[in-house]
C-alpha cells in the first residue's frame, strides 16, 4: 500500500513539476516576447528622438535665417521675375539723374548655371536675365550716379556685366542735356526660386 501512495504521490510530483515547467517554458517565451516588444520601443523612441532634433535643427535653422530670406522675399530676389519693374525703375532713374537719351532691351531670362566648383544650396535654382542698356551722358559720373540710384530704387538683385564708355566727340560740351559720352552696358538681373 505504500507503494501505491508512493507511486501516486511521485506521480502526482511529477505532474506538478510537468505542469512547472510548462508553466516556465510559457514564461520564458512570455518573456522573450516582451524583450523584443521592449527593443523595439526603444528603437521606435530612438527614431522619434532622432526626428525630435532634427525637427529642433530645422526650427533653429528656419529661426537663425528667416528674417534674410524674408528680407530677400520683400527685395524681389526670391520671387518671379518683375520685369515691368525693373523697366520702370530703369526709367525712372533716367529721368532723376536727366540723362538725355536711353534705349534698353530686356532679353527672356535663362537658368545661371555655375561652375563645378560651386554648387548653390540644394533644391535653389538662379535665373538672370540680361538688359542691354545705351545711355547718351553728360560725363562718366552720370554712369556712376545711375546705378547708384538704380541700386537704391529698384527692386531685385543686378550686377554689371560689362560697361563700356566711349567719348561722342573730341570736344566737351558743358549743358546739362549735352551728350558728350556714350555708354553701352549689359547688367543682369537675378531671381532664386526653389527646385520645381
């Protein structure tokens, strides 16, 4: 009889450590799982921090220079091309400093395409386009004095491509509408836009 309480109890030892180890095997998998639902939380959190400092850069960034690009808004440089402006800024000038004659012809804008060495920030594109302007002047300083204003007045961003200055004839006439030089000038004007 003791041995069948015996053998009854051992099965019975056996059954609870059977059950035991199951109940660790289901643990242990239990375990394992939320192990690698942990990992991938801190690597989802890690992405997050990530894309949380890039966003803080972004925003440092857009805060260091949005008053120059607002600046550059408001200037016409980061903006379509305001040919009509451009023209009338020319005129007008003329007529400030009285420069007795002029002709102009703006030229369709093209894409300015830099050298290898230069590369412009990424996704900007920079156009020009080109005025051909004649200017029948009084003396050299009226060249000087007209961009000078043309730089004050109008609106954009312009460089000299070239200017060149000949005298009319050998003697100097001193009347304000008097044309004693001629000067032939390419200036090109600038606009930036973003990648389209």
């Amino acid at each position: 009889m003791d041995w069948q309480i015996n053998r009854s109890a051992f099965w019975a030892l056996l059954a609870v450590i059977g059950a035991g180890c199951a109940l660790l095997w289901v643990l242990a998998e239990q375990v394992e799982d939320l192990r690698l639902q942990e990992h991938q939380v801190r690597i989802k959190m890690d992405q997050a921090a990530q894309r949380l400092q890039t966003a803080r850069e972004n925003y440092d960034y857009v805060k260091a220079f949005y008053e120059q690009y607002r600046h550059l808004v408001s200037g016409g440089i980061v903006a379509p091309e305001d040919r009509l402006q451009w023209i009338d800024a020319v005129r007008a000038v003329a007529e400030t400093i009285k420069i007795p004659h002029m002709d102009y012809q703006l030229n369709p804008q093209r894409e300015y395409v830099l050298a290898t060495s230069n590369t412009a920030p990424s996704g900007v594109r920079i156009f020009f386009s080109s005025m051909y302007l004649k200017l029948s002047l009084l003396h050299e300083g009226d060249l000087i004095a007209f961009m000078t204003r043309l730089e004050e007045q109008a609106k954009g961003l312009f460089d000299i491509d070239f200017c060149k200055l000949e005298r009319r004839s050998e003697k100097l006439v001193y009347q304000p509408e008097a044309t004693n030089i001629s000067a032939t000038c390419d200036i090109r004007w600038y606009t930036l836009r973003g990648a389209s």
